[in-house]
C-alpha cells in the first residue's frame, strides 16, 4: 500500500487535495 500512496503523493503535492487523501490514506493504512 505505501507503493500507491507515494504515487498518489507524487502527483497531488503541493495542492489541498493531497493532504486530505494522505489523511485519508494515512487512517485506512492505521486501520
């Protein structure tokens, strides 16, 4: 899982959408 979220990083750094999915992604992994 953290291949597709460093990927998903990549291309949403830098804008509002990706720290709301590394948020997202960060509870899901926890989970």
């Amino acid at each position: 899982g953290k291949l597709d979220k460093n990927k998903v990083s990549c291309r949403r750094v830098g804008t509002e959408q990706f720290y709301s999915i590394k948020r997202i992604d960060f509870d899901l992994y926890l989970d």
